[in-house]
C-alpha cells in the first residue's frame, strides 16, 4: 500500500506556506513546493504525527505536502501516442477525453491519467480493448489517504502494463470522505478482484459492483480501516525477549 502522512491543515498555496508553518519553525527554501505542484497541507515532524508524542527526534522539521500538477503536453517517449491514441478512442464513444480525465500527470518517469470516478469502467475498457492501447493487465489497486485533499481525500491507483506493446501507466480516481465509492474494476480486470478488497478493508473505499467487498486481512467486526491518517496510533504493547515495547501513543517524546 502506498500512503503519505498529512497534517490536518487546509490546503494552501506555496506562498502561504510559510505563514502556515508558524513558530514551530518554518519551511526551508530547499523544502518549497515546486513549480506547479499542487500544495494540499503542511507535515509537521518526521511523519506527520499528531495527537501523540513525536519519537523521531525531528519535531520541528516543517514540510508541504504536495501532488504534481498537469504535465503539458509533449510528455515525451511513448506517453504522447498512449494519450493520443485515448483521446481517439473516446471520442468514438459516449465519453469524451476532456470529460473522462481530469488531468495528465508525468511525474518521476511515469504517465498517470487522473480519471473521473464515474467513467473509471469506460476508461479501463477503452485501454483494455482497443488495438492501439492494449493494457491488458491491472498489476494491482493502491489507497492513498490525503485527510488535507478537500473533496478528494481517497485515492485509488491502479497500474496498468501493456504486454502487447510493452508500455506502462497509472490510473487515479479520487473520492471524497463523505462518498467513498468508486466503480469496480471487476468486470474489465478481474484480477482486481483481492486487491480492491484489500484497499476496502484498509482506506474504506467501497468499490461499487464488487462480487464480493469483505475484510481480507482484519477481522470481520474491525472497527475502522488501519491505513487511513486519521486512524488512531494505539495499541498494545509488545514484548520480546524480556522487554517491554510500549504502543505509539505511550512512548516518550524527543522534541
């Protein structure tokens, strides 16, 4: 699973990051938000701990946290035909490109098409299917909770792989707190199948269409989903080898 600890701080811009830092330091010039990027939040520490002490020792380390934004075109290597050939494809559809995708994202190397979640199942068959895409395997579904992302605090990724041609790219649908659903994949790849079960159990996303959406790692009567930010950091304490372990929320501070 793949997550990013957040601070329950509203999303700014990079100008007002500073101002939003306050006296427990402020933001390091090599630490500002890059050009473009999408400032939803402020890390306060090493991993964003709140309510609890914060036993890294880096307390006052201040942080944004971002997103890339939308990458212009050209985007280079074969990312430019891959979008190219979905935008062909859809307009042969009931479903244009502009009003499927919200944004196209390169980033570190890798093509990411940001999807409306109501046309996720469109958009999956459109890649699946035609000739000039052929992304035949979803390699797996990732959660992300980003509690700052107003409207858009879930994430789901999927990558895709192309054995046809060899390619690869990233599928992201967001979904608010307040409506966690989003289409399944099932029906286009059915491989998807334990691993939207998986993102269930531990982000809460509900995959509408599911055959079967139950907990496969936690019990059934769990109580909330691990991996979300605003999960609590109790627990119990572990021992091993004659000593005692306290739980997150009971060790000391270093700050």
């Amino acid at each position: 699973m793949t997550f990013d600890s957040t601070d329950n701080s509203e999303t700014r811009t990079s100008e007002e990051l500073a101002d939003a830092a306050g006296p427990e330091g402020t933001v390091p010039e090599e630490e500002s938000a890059p050009s473009g990027a999408e400032v939803i939040g402020v890390r306060r520490g090493m991993f964003g701990v709140r309510g609890t002490g914060d036993t890294s020792g880096y307390g006052n380390l201040v942080r944004p946290v971002t997103l890339p934004g939308s990458t212009p075109a050209p985007y280079g290597g074969y990312f430019d035909e891959v979008v190219a050939a979905l935008h062909t494809a859809l307009t042969t559809t009931d479903v244009g490109f502009e009003t499927a995708i919200e944004k196209v994202v390169v980033f570190r190397g890798e093509l990411t098409l940001h999807v409306r979640r109501e046309h996720l199942p469109a958009v999956a068959l459109t890649l699946r299917n035609d000739a000039a895409l052929r992304f035949e395997l979803c390699l797996g579904v990732s959660g992300v909770h980003y509690p700052d992302d107003e409207g858009r605090e879930l994430h789901a990724v999927y990558p895709l792989m192309s054995i046809t041609h060899n390619r690869r790219l990233r599928i992201e649908v967001s979904a608010p707190d307040a409506d966690p659903h989003i289409p399944s994949l099932y029906s286009v790849y059915p491989t998807t199948d334990w691993h939207e079960r998986e993102t269930y159990d531990f982000f809460g996303i509900l995959f509408d269409g599911h055959p079967s959406l139950t907990r496969i790692t936690m019990p059934d009567d769990w109580r909330g989903h691990p991996q979300r930010k605003d999960y609590p950091l109790g627990g119990i304490p572990v021992e091993y080898k004659g000593a005692r372990i306290p739980p997150p929320d009971e060790r000391r501070t270093y700050s």
